[in-house]
C-alpha cells in the first residue's frame, strides 16, 4: 500500500518528462508535422478569378514545388513575398490564398506581384485544417510523388530558404529521382 502513496510523484514526474521533452528537439521553436514523409493532403479550393486553378493533381506531377499559404491581410506575406518571387524561378511556387476577399488578393498580387504558377483560394479554411496549417504564411516542399517534405511556418527570408528550404529542396529532388 505504500506505493499508493508514491502515485502522484510518478505521475508528475512522467508529466514533468513529457513537457520537458519539448525543450530538447533540434529546433524547439519549429512547429512539428505529421505531414512530413507523408502525402499532401487532399485540398478543397475555389479559383481565384483570372489565375490558373491549383488542383490535387498538381501535387503530384512529379516536379519538385512549393506550396505557399498566404493572405493579402497577413504582414508577414509581405516580407517574404519577394523571396518567393527569387525562389519561383528555381522551382514552381503555388499559392493558397487563406481566409481572403478575392478583390484583396487580386490587389496584393497586382501591388507586389504574382511568383505563383496557379492559385487556389481556401475561403472555408478547410485545406488549411487538412494541411495542419498554424496560421499564414507557411510554406511546404513537396516531392514529385506529393510527399510533403518540409513544412516552415512562418515568413520565408533569404536565411531560411538558404538554411531550410533549399536543403528540402534538394532532399526533394533526390527523392523525385532529379
């Protein structure tokens, strides 16, 4: 009966571990996915009016892309915007646009300019759910089979896409045999 008596320190200990365990990844600020090496999810878009459709087949084409969550209303989209105009003309780069007014998104993309090779508009946020989506923007490398690759929440930068992304980029391509 005395072990009764230790139950609570078991239990806070384990609980202690687990927590603590978080602290001690490679990255503790990166947000993890169940995503990785696993096929992207099934997406559930409208078209944004006069921008070729991004549809599942897209996926898995067998090039290497990135898909990119963005928003005329995220700041953030703003600041990394240019680097995906940079990272477009290395590799396709598709849009979602996440939660917007279609006139908005139109207007962002006629200000900055387009580094998107189709659009699709997730007004309901359900692909955004699907995908594990933590807010915009985030990014995601996907393999030539649809395999999601890398996920990075967060504006892109020249930093990330030289420490991040490309090394998924390149992971990607070996991946998809090129």
């Amino acid at each position: 009966m005395r072990w009764i008596a230790l139950l609570p320190i078991a239990i806070f200990a384990a609980m202690a571990g687990f927590f603590l365990s978080g602290l001690f990844r490679d990255d503790p600020d990166a947000l993890p996915s169940a995503l990785i090496g696993s096929p992207a999810p099934a997406m559930t878009l409208t078209e944004l009016p006069g921008k070729a459709p991004l549809t599942d087949a897209i996926l898995s084409d067998g090039a290497v892309k990135i898909v990119n969550f963005w928003a005329s209303w995220c700041v953030p989209c703003r600041v990394e915007h240019p680097h995906l105009e940079a990272l477009a003309k290395e590799v396709p780069v598709y849009g979602i646009n996440y939660k917007d007014q279609p006139a908005d998104a139109l207007a962002f993309l006629e200000e900055l300019g387009d580094p998107y090779a189709a659009i699709g508009v997730d007004g309901t946020a359900r692909t955004g759910i699907d995908w594990g989506l933590y807010g915009v923007p985030e990014t995601f490398v996907i393999a030539g089979d649809g395999t999601v690759m890398l996920r990075f929440a967060g504006p892109v930068t020249s930093d990330v896409i030289t420490q991040t992304i490309a090394p998924a980029l390149d992971a990607a391509r070996a991946r998809s045999g090129g």
